[in-house]
C-alpha cells in the first residue's frame, strides 16, 4: 500500500493529516520500509535506532486508539494487518 493509499483510506475527513489512524499508517510504512532496508544493511546501527523509535511511537499511538475508539483500532489493525 503506497503512503496516499494508505492515507487516503484511514483519514477521516477530507483534510486530515494528524489523526492518529493517519499517524498510525505513515509509521507503519516507514517501519516497513526499514525493515528491508536492514535486510541489506546489516550493521546500520543508527537507523535502527530510529527503527525502534517508530515502532515504539506506533505502539503508543496503537494503544490510545484502543483507549479512546476501540472500532477505529480493530480497522486499522486488519486494514494494515499489524497483528499475526
């Protein structure tokens, strides 16, 4: 899913740029894009410090949403398919 897709379909009015189901998928595409950058580069240490920040960041924004809108949270786990 390429990054306007996936905000395009998890924004929730026309000009929404900061909600977290937006925030939620822009991290996810960039942790994507790390994790085969690491497939190559083994011992970019640096990055993946960056790396773990985002997905720390995700998680946080993940649990809030479950907090607050339980509905929004069950979408965008099987819209992005976070959980195996």
């Amino acid at each position: 899913m390429a990054t306007s897709e996936s905000v395009n379909t998890l924004r929730l009015h026309e000009k929404d740029t900061g909600s977290s189901d937006v925030q939620i998928a822009l991290l996810t595409e960039r942790i994507n894009y790390l994790t085969d950058h690491f497939k190559m580069h083994t011992k970019d240490n640096s990055s993946r410090r960056g790396l773990l920040q985002m997905v720390a960041r995700r998680r946080s924004l993940l649990d809030y949403l479950k907090r607050t809108a339980p509905d929004r949270y069950k979408a965008i786990v099987e819209k992005l398919s976070l959980r195996r």
